[in-house]
C-alpha cells in the first residue's frame, strides 16, 4: 500500500513544536539549526521556547512550521521510513517540495520566510478576511462566491468544508448567504488577509523574484500539486508557488487523485493533526496519522512494522 507524507499549513502552529523529536534526533535537530541560518531567525528559540502570541504572525509562523515540518520528515527519514508520494496545504507546499529533494531545507525555508514577509505585507495594504463555510456542497459556495463581488473560494479542504476569502463586506454577505442556503456554520478566521485570492497579488509579485533565483532538481518522490490537483514535474514548480498565493488550495481533488493513484496511507508531518482529520472526510477507507511528536513518531513505526 502507497504512502502520502502530507505537510500543514498556516493555522497547525503549536507551542514547542519539534522540540522533543528535535532533542532525541541528531538529524532533526540539524534542520533547525540549517533553516534557522537560512531564514535568519532563531527557529530553534521560537519553535521550542515561544508562546503562541510570538508564533501567530504569518512572516514568523511559516518558516517556523516549515522547519518543524522538516525536523520531523528528518526523524522519519532516520528510521528508514519513506513516502511514495509529497503533498502540502498552502505553505505546506515549501515543504512537500524539500521532501521530495527538489530543494534543500535552506532554500525551502529562505522562500518561506520571504513568502511570509511579502503576505504579511499584502495583507495590511489590502485587508480582508476568510471564513470557512461548513455544511454545503462545494458547488453551492461557488455558487456564491460568483454571486458576491470580492469573495472567492481559497482552500477545498473536504467535503463540506469550503474555505472563502475576500474583502470583510463580501465574505460577511457569503456568510450570510450561505446560512440562508442551509449551511450549518459560517466561521470567519482568525487570519490578517485575504490569501489565495487576487487580493494578494502583490505578494505574488514579490515573491516572484526570489523563486526565480532557485534552481528546482527533479522531484525523488512524485509531487502532487494542491493548485493543480496533478503531479507536477520541475520546470512548472516556480510559477505553481507563484501561483498559489492567489490560487485556492485544491486539497480535497488533489487528495482524491492520490487515492486513485493507490495511496491507502496519509502520513501527517508536522504540527497539529488537521490534514490527517480533512483525509479522513475525504476517504473513509484510507488511513490518516499525525507525526507530530516523539510518541506519535514512535507509534508510526509500530504501525508500519506490523502492516
């Protein structure tokens, strides 16, 4: 049976994320110390040691999770553990691409880091909003979000569950619109922006220069693309994380496509468990397990060698 590692995004930040893998783990503990000269932050402090309240802010939340990421993909690659396919959420992406060797962990993390800075950026000249629309049918959101000018859909995470993001006056009339058509929640999120929407375009065009000065090696391990729902060769990965700023996050298609495929195993690598919960929304029938720890990573290798 086929393994998916899934990477998070922006929103799976946890308060000493990597630290107890990082400590047992020579080779966890180096990508610490590797993104944290790549991104010239202390990753090491933040992830280990920083309340929630320092970790939030996009430009340090997500080369922090990526790094978190790596550290433990880091762990699962020392105990002899491999995917046969990478996929990520948002910024997981960044990560997804490291596992499949098309970048090192610094030129991961350095893109990170500048995506972060040129989002947060956007977003306080451009405020807006996200909301999460539970209980409709994709088609229905979409629906709207043709319907209401400045709102559009941002991230397909499962059935029932369509991300929107816009302008505050456009998601606040979706949010009302979808509860008049039967949604059972309309939740806005606690983010800064409008991402994944044109309301981000300038970080698109920010960002544009600094992946244009990476080199992409070929994928080791198929990537499937969340912004396209396909598996995606070198030569179209700088425009897809250009791309991807102000494109939604097609995570339920691109996930189904991995089923087809034959992946039975979701291997969540990084802090929190939201992916592997969306996985199983989206397919019962498949696995979905966090490693986002020592015990969880230890649990995995249970598993594995009893499979």
């Amino acid at each position: 049976m086929k393994i998916a590692f899934c990477f998070p995004g922006q929103g799976s930040v946890e308060q000493g994320m990597g630290r107890d893998v990082a400590e047992a783990v020579p080779e966890a503990m180096e990508v610490f110390e590797r993104a944290s000269e790549a991104s010239d932050l202390d990753l090491r402090r933040l992830c280990f040691e920083a309340p929630l309240s320092e970790l939030v802010a996009t430009e340090i939340q997500q080369p922090a999770l990526v790094a978190s990421s790596l550290a433990l993909l880091a762990a699962l690659r020392a105990r002899g553990i491999h995917a046969d396919y990478v996929i990520g959420h948002s910024v997981g992406e960044f990560a997804a691409l490291a596992a499949s060797d098309v970048v090192e962990v610094e030129g991961a993390v350095a893109l990170v880091r500048e995506r972060g800075i040129a989002m947060a950026e956007a977003a306080r000249q451009h405020p807006g909003a996200m909301a999460a629309i539970l209980g409709l049918e994709d088609e229905v959101v979409e629906e709207l979000c043709r319907r209401i000018q400045g709102v559009w859909p941002a991230n397909y995470n499962c059935p029932g569950q369509l991300v929107v993001s816009g302008a505050h006056p456009s998601v606040d009339e979706c949010c009302e619109e979808a509860e008049r058509e039967g949604a059972k929640r309309a939740v806005k999120l606690k983010v800064s922006g409008a991402f994944h929407s044109p309301l981000v375009a300038r970080a698109a065009e920010r960002l544009k220069p600094a992946v244009d000065r990476i080199k992409f090696s070929p994928p080791s391990v198929p990537f499937m693309s969340t912004v396209t729902a396909k598996i995606e060769p070198a030569q179209k990965l700088g425009t897809l994380l250009v791309d991807q700023l102000t494109s939604p996050v097609k995570f339920t298609q691109a996930t189904r496509e991995l089923i087809k495929d034959g992946v039975g195993t979701f291997v969540e690598v990084g802090p929190g468990n939201v992916l592997s919960g969306l996985v199983k929304r989206i397919d019962r029938s498949v696995k979905a397990v966090s490693v986002n720890n020592l015990a969880s990573l230890r649990k995995l290798e249970e598993t594995l060698d009893t499979a």
